[in-house]
C-alpha cells in the first residue's frame, strides 16, 4: 500500500527555507570557486557528486525501498541524458566563476526562467504567448547591457556563464520531460548517480594534491550541497512552487555580496541595471506560468 502524504501549505515557511537554501548555495558558489582555482574544476565537481550519489542512494532506499525500486524507470536514456547535462553545466558553470566572477556570472545566470520559457516550446511543445516572448526579448536587453558589447570593457567570456544558463534551461525542461513518467524521486536518484559516474571518468586523471585546509573546505562544500538539496526538497513540500520559485532570485544577492567581499570583486553599475532588468523580466515570465497553470487547471 503506497501512503501518500498530503503537502502543507505555508507560504512563509517556504520563502524562509528558500532563502535559507539560497544562502547554502552561494556559500556553497565561493567555496566552488577558491577550490577550482586552488586544483581544478573537474576534481572539485567530481569529489561533490561522489556525497551527492552517496546522499541520493540513502534517500532513495529511505523513500522507495531499495535502491532498484529508487532506479525504477522506463526512461533510463532520457535519465541519463539528463544526468550528464547537469553535470556539464556546473563545470561550465563553476569555470565561469573563476574567470569571470561570482556577481557577473551569476546575473547572467539569472536570464535562466527566460531560457526555460523560450526553449518550452520545442522541448516540451507548450504555447508561449506574445507576453511572455515580449518578457524573454526584455530580458534579454537586460543581458546586452551586461555584456555590455560594442564597448571597450566587452568581455565574451560572459558568454561562459550564458552557456551554463542555457545548459541547466534545458536540464530543467528535461526534468520536467522526465517528469510525466517518473517520480521526483527517481530522477533525483538517477542524477545523482549518473553524475558521480560521468565525473569519476573525466576527473580521476585530473586528481591534484590538495592542502589541508582546502580538503576542509571541500567537506563543507559537500555537505553544503547535501544539506541545500534537502532543504530544497523540504521547501517544495511546504510551500507551492509559484510561490517559492522567484525568492531563489536572493541567490543573485547573496553571492554578489559573497563576490565584493570575499573575492574583492568589482560590481559595475551596468551589471546592476542589467541584472534588474533581467529579474523583473524573468518573475514576469514566472507569473505568466503560474497564470497559464491555473487556467489548465490539474
């Protein structure tokens, strides 16, 4: 007998763990940062999937039984395509923040709920409507000005961190892809597992010695990503995601203070006017999902 539990709704609960989740995940920016200039992106990200699989494997046997039923999919290419997208995209991601920087990287970043609503209709075959292509070409003004092209301080490498946006836009439809036939769970199990195995291929070779006090960064930084996926989860059972989703956009706060402070990094005033100009458009696009939600109803 399956036993299904009802979910709560508290809003206020909600936008508390997200912003506290938000929080784990720009600390958890930093630490990604120092340790890849310190070794390498690739053993960094690879050491963080080993605790994410290990973390991943436990919940699956605490919620399904075993770890064959938390594996349990019709699916497994779609799964694994996946897997390897995320993986991918936070290399890409991190490599960004080492040579462009946590503010800069992380407000091009933002244009990703744009990035999930343009790339909505070819991956999932959803309408999106004149207003919310109207928001997507708004947004997207908002990066020019960041980019900030035709001028002397252009810099292309912020084409890196638009990659890593682009690649998670379409890890998330593909989630939500996968999501019409299996669990939450399963493909949390499988992304967890899948990455740990991508990365231990392509980080082994690349293993460096590390100091002492960085190996103890690196164990903050995995249970760091342990604790913020389970906040995360925790957040989405008390709280819808419509109300929850535009307060993930703190993250953009927290880490460019992270980025100023710790890594004497420099905000410049276009970074902040296209930013903003890039938030506002992508809560739009996230309330006009809400709205196209409701009229479809259940």
């Amino acid at each position: 007998m399956t036993v299904v539990l009802a979910q709560r709704n508290d809003p206020r609960l909600g936008i508390a763990l997200m912003a506290l989740t938000s929080l784990i995940f720009s600390a958890q920016d930093g630490i990604s940062r120092h340790l890849a200039e310190a070794t390498n992106v690739y053993m960094v990200v690879m050491i963080r999937f080993w605790f994410f699989a290990g973390f991943v494997i436990l919940l699956g046997r605490a919620q399904q039984g075993s770890v064959r039923a938390a594996a349990a999919t019709s699916q497994p290419l779609l799964q694994i395509v996946r897997a390897v997208l995320l993986v991918a995209e936070i290399c890409v991601t991190i490599y960004a923040f080492t040579v462009l920087g946590l503010a800069q990287s992380h407000a091009l970043f933002a244009a990703c709920p744009l990035l999930i609503a343009a790339f909505s209709g070819p991956v999932l075959g959803e309408r999106v409507g004149w207003r919310r292509w109207t928001a997507i070409g708004v947004g997207f003004l908002g990066i020019l000005v960041i980019l900030r092209p035709g001028v002397a301080v252009f810099d292309p490498r912020g084409f890196i961190a638009l990659a890593g946006a682009a690649m998670f836009a379409l890890y998330s439809l593909l989630t939500r892809l996968a999501g019409r036939r299996d669990s939450a769970a399963t493909s949390f199990f499988w992304t967890g597992t899948v990455g740990a195995v991508a990365m231990t291929a392509i980080g082994l070779p690349m293993w460096e010695p590390m100091s002492g006090p960085d190996w103890a960064l690196m164990l903050l930084l995995c249970g760091m990503g342990v604790t913020g996926h389970w906040l995360l989860i925790k957040t989405y059972e008390v709280a819808e995601a419509a109300i929850v989703q535009p307060f993930a956009y703190m993250q953009l706060v927290f880490v460019t203070i992270i980025g100023v402070t710790v890594f004497d990094e420099t905000l410049h005033t276009t970074t902040v006017i296209g930013a903003s100009i890039v938030v506002a458009a992508g809560l739009f696009t996230l309330w006009r999902e809400r709205v196209r939600r409701l009229r479809e109803g259940p």
